[in-house]
C-alpha cells in the first residue's frame, strides 16, 4: 500500500522506523545483530548459572551461528551442512535438559566452542572478499574478535570438566563467568594475575588465545579501521565538494 501524501513525513518515518532497523540488521553483509546475539550470550552466560541456561546459551548461539551464515553470504553447500550440525546440536541442547549437569557438562562446552570457533573463519574470509570497508565490516571485525574470546571460554570450561583437578588450581573449578573473565583478560593480555591455569593443556591453550588476540588486532581489526570510510551523508552526493 502506497504512502498517504497526506501523512506528514515524520509519521511516515515512524512507521517505517522499526522495518528499515529489521532490514538493516537481517540483510546481507549486516552484522550488527550478530554482535547482538554474541552479548547477549554473553550475558546469559555471565548472569544465569542453572543448569537449564547451557541448554538457552547454545540455542542462542545456534541462532548467532544462522545469523553470521546469512549475513556472510555463505555457500549453499556449507549453509546445509552448517544446518545439519546446527540440528543435531539442538537436539543435544533439549536432551541436556533431561540429564545431569555432572554427565553433560563437558560436552556441552565443547559443542558451544566448537560453534564460535568456526564463526570467526566465515566472517573473516567474507570480510576478506569485501570490496569495501565500511560499518558492517568493523562490526563484524568485532564480532569475530568477541567470537574468538567466547570460543576459548567455552574450551577452558570443558578442560576444568574432564581434567584430573581443579582448572585453576587453588582457585578451585569456579562457574563458568570466570571462564569467560579470564578468557577476555587473557585475549586482551591484561592479565591481571588472579585466575591461573594450574597445568597443561590449559597453559598453552592460554598462551595461544594470548597470541590469536593480539595477531586479530594488529592484522585484521586494525587494517579495517584504518580503511574504514563511512557512508556519506544523505543530504550531500559522494562526489559533491565540500563547502569549505
């Protein structure tokens, strides 16, 4: 249905406000609302320590996994494999409603790292691929790197559930926003010195998300804001000069 002429134009715009945001967010090579799942996981994470949250967590991360699918413009061929697998982890998230958190909590952990460790590979090789560096592509620079911290998180978590001790040592096991606490000061090498692995594999482990970060900012989040043009403004044409 056409627009009423007679409708002042801000009405309009309210109307259209919420519709032009869904598209904005949804469509190809749009990656802010995977940036959106991934803080909202992990505030999920951070926040809710039942055992039913493992089972919300990874049904959000399944979701972020199909948003970076689309917004990455992924091959059909990897889309259906990706489907499958996002299938069978679904099912694997309702079953661990079921069973004690002893039994799958390993497991689980797993799962959810090996989900954001292949996430960060898609964005990055379509971000590589774009022919321009503009907003989408610094969020989704984001969006990986956020990726790779939340990855690691999850594999700290299923060494602290299948290793003989405790992951820390004299910390104890510790829940899972730990985890997530010394995985981020660990990408970011702040180390703040409190959380320490007691042992291997989790030393290396570390000393390889200390690595991965820093490599990801110096190489791809640093050359995509230093490329970055934004768009130009709505009232003036890309070649018009300017006034001054």
């Amino acid at each position: 249905m056409a627009d009423d002429p007679d409708i002042p134009v801000q009405e309009r715009r309210r109307r259209h406000g919420p519709r032009r945001l869904l598209r904005a967010l949804s469509s190809p090579d749009s990656y802010g609302l995977v940036l959106l799942l991934i803080l909202v996981t992990y505030a999920l994470s951070a926040s809710i320590t039942a055992a039913w949250a493992v089972s919300l967590v990874l049904f959000v991360q399944i979701a972020t996994i199909w948003v970076t699918l689309q917004a990455s413009q992924a091959h059909r061929h990897l889309r259906r494999v990706t489907g499958a697998i996002l299938v069978v982890t679904a099912i694997a998230a309702i079953l661990n409603l079921f069973i004690s958190r002893e039994t799958t909590g390993g497991v689980m952990a797993v799962i959810s790292g090996l989900l954001y460790a292949v996430a960060p590979v898609i964005i990055v090789r379509r971000l590589v691929l774009r022919r321009t560096v503009d907003t989408q592509t610094v969020l989704g620079a984001i969006a990986a790197y956020l990726m790779v911290g939340m990855g690691f998180a999850f594999a700290y978590r299923a060494l602290g559930a299948w290793q003989a001790g405790p992951f820390f040592g004299s910390q104890g096991e510790g829940p899972f926003p730990q985890y997530l606490f010394f995985s981020f000061t660990t990408l970011t090498t702040t180390g703040y010195g409190n959380l320490v692995p007691d042992a291997n594999p989790g030393q290396t482990l570390a000393v390889l998300e200390m690595l991965i970060g820093q490599l990801f900012l110096v190489t791809a989040v640093a050359r995509v804001v230093s490329a970055w043009q934004p768009a130009p403004g709505r009232g003036r044409s890309p070649t018009e000069p300017d006034s001054n």
